[in-house]
C-alpha cells in the first residue's frame, strides 16, 4: 500500500468518524445548524429548519439538496453518489434507506466485488411522506404529495398525490 493510499484512507476515516459523531447527536434547535453546516461545509445545499435525527447517516454532500422543513428520522440512510433531492416539508420515516448507487450486475459469471457501481440521481418531492423503514432505489423520482407506506421497496417513479405500497411498491390509490 503507497503512502498516498494510506493517507486518502485516513481522510476517508476520518469524516466517517466525524460524520458519525456529528449525526449522532440529539435532535435540538441548537444542534440541528451544527449537522446543517457539517452538510454545507461539503457543498449540500440545505434549506431552513431541516431536522436531524440522531442516528441518520449521509454520505458525502457534495450532491445533496434539502429543501425547509425535511424532517430525517432515526437510523435514516442517505448514499449520495447518484444525487439526492428532497423537496420542502417532506417526512422521511424511521430507518428509511435512500439510495442513489447500487453494486452492478456483472455478466458472465464475472466476479461481483469487482463489477462496479451505478448510481442515479433520486428526486423526492415536496410535501411527500415516506412511512418508516422504506428502500428508495436509485433513479426513482417521488412526485409532490405521494405518501409512501411503511416497509416499502420504490423501484420505479411514483405519481404526485398518489398512496403506493408493497414490495415493489405500487399504486394503492390517490390522495383524495
């Protein structure tokens, strides 16, 4: 291992560890500015008054965009390589899991850990409620006012104003 890998190693381990302490502090009025500008100090862009959770776990910012009043519950898990937008007052539920990247399928019997990644941008909207440990799949776009039912998988873009469910999540019915 070079030195220039080891050190790129020990950055890396170093904003983890920071990123861990940071996002495991308590959610508070004084202490949310500290995770919004720990998110800022990356290149995220951030709106007011987003609440943070403890426990939440985001990836690298450079490509995040939160809009006022987002609300990140506990255990929530954001990979950031694809892109992550979230609208204004958009709640997103316990233990949730937004990806933008995801491991490649390999063809061939080729191996898997050396297959890559691919990543997409994910787009949820404003006013959109995602109930408690969901899967938010890379590339899928969430439409302003969509509800999305607890213990969902999104594997494919989901309409404004329309309830979804199951795995993979569908159309239940729309908001009335």
């Amino acid at each position: 291992m070079t030195l220039k890998q080891l050190f790129r190693d020990f950055i890396i381990s170093s904003f983890e560890a920071i990123s861990f302490l940071i996002f495991s502090l308590p959610r508070h009025k004084l202490i949310n500015p500290i995770k919004r500008t720990f998110l800022i100090l990356q290149g995220a862009k951030i709106g007011r008054w987003v609440t943070y959770y403890p426990g939440i776990r985001i990836g690298f910012a450079k490509k995040v965009k939160l809009g006022s009043h987002v609300d990140l519950a506990w255990g929530v898990i954001i990979t950031t390589k694809g892109g992550i937008e979230i609208g204004d007052r958009t709640l997103i539920g316990y233990r949730t899991q937004i990806l933008s990247a995801n491991h490649a399928i390999p063809a061939n019997h080729e191996r898997i850990f050396q297959s890559g990644h691919l990543s997409a941008k994910v787009t949820i909207g404003k006013d959109v409620w995602i109930g408690a440990n969901c899967i938010i799949l890379p590339g899928v776009s969430i439409g302003e006012g969509a509800v999305i039912a607890a213990g969902s998988v999104v594997t494919k873009n989901i309409e404004p104003f329309t309830i979804a469910g199951g795995i993979p999540a569908k159309k239940l019915k729309e908001r009335d």
